[in-house]
C-alpha cells in the first residue's frame, strides 16, 4: 500500500469510522460528567453546610427574640423576627437550590451510567444558571462553581451536537445540484 493511500480523507470520514475517536469522544464524555458530578456534590455540600449554620442562627436569633419578649422589649423582639424572616427565606432559597443541583446530578449521573449523552441539557444548565445568578452575591464561591460546570457542559454538548450532525445537513441550500 502506497503512502498516498494510507492518508487519502476522501474516502471515508474519520469522524463516524474511527473506533478511537468514538472511544476517546465517549471517554471525554464520561471524565466530563464525573468532573462535573463531583464538582456539584463539592457544592451541593457547601450548601448544606450554609443551610446548617443558618438554622444555628435561626435558633440563636429565636431564642434571643423569645427573651425579649419575656422582657417585653418589643422593639428587640421586631428586629430579631425580622432578621429570622430573612434567615428562614435564604435557608428556603438553599433548600429549592439544593433541591435542583440534585436533580441535575442525577441526570448526569444517568448519562454517565447509561452512556447515552443527552443532546438537550437546556433546561438542566438553566438551573444551575439561575441557581449560579441568585448566589453571585451571597455565594460567590459557589456560585462561580456552578457557572464553571455550565460552561463546559455547553462546549461538550456543541462538540457532541455538531459531530451527531448528518453530512447532508452540513452543505448550504445554493451549494446543492438539482
């Protein structure tokens, strides 16, 4: 065999032929949602520890409201409920956040297990996207985390998106012979 022909691309596509590049797209793919699964545990975890020391302080701030109260230092009283209001909604806030990175681990880890890759992760990405902007402030650690794993599982999925695509469907509509 002539080295000419070792090399000649106009005969097949190594794209859809080449067992390596499957496996190693697969094995990308994989490593990808591990990394992923993981880094969201990582921040699912920080919530969690979040959520904790709220309700400590939730605890704290109940049980100085109820002494005030026994004093009948009602303007004490108002302020620690108001601060326990804000608590309780950001201890919510964390619990419907952690509520939806588990929903987007699990469907990670279904693909992972599976091998089938999910060409529409749109709406789980926008999850952690909203979950990402609603803690920028509050949680900017956790928040850049999120917002990482977004980003590369939008460019694994416009790699997986733009290989899937049928060659007939590459060509522009003038570049067609009728």
């Amino acid at each position: 065999m002539e080295l000419s022909e070792k090399f000649d691309t106009s005969k097949k596509d190594p794209h859809k032929e080449s067992p390596n590049f499957e496996t190693l797209t697969d094995s990308i793919n994989i490593r990808v949602l591990a990394q992923s699964i993981l880094t969201l545990k990582v921040q699912q975890n920080k919530l969690e520890k979040e959520s904790f020391h709220l309700k400590e302080q939730d605890r704290t701030l109940f049980e100085t409201c109820m002494e005030a109260l026994k004093k009948n230092n009602k303007e004490e009283a108002t302020k620690n409920a108001t601060e326990i209001e804000e608590i309780r909604k950001s201890i919510k806030s964390i619990y419907k956040a952690q509520l939806d990175v588990e929903e987007v681990i699990e469907s990670f880890e279904t693909e992972k297990q599976t091998g089938i890759i999910v060409s529409d992760r749109t709406h789980i990405l926008r999850k952690l996207r909203i979950i990402s902007q609603e803690f920028s402030d509050v949680f900017p650690n956790i928040s850049t985390e999120l917002r990482n794993v977004c980003e590369v599982m939008e460019s694994k999925l416009f790699v997986f998106a733009v290989r899937n695509v049928p060659d007939s469907s590459l060509t522009r509509g003038d570049d067609k012979k009728t």
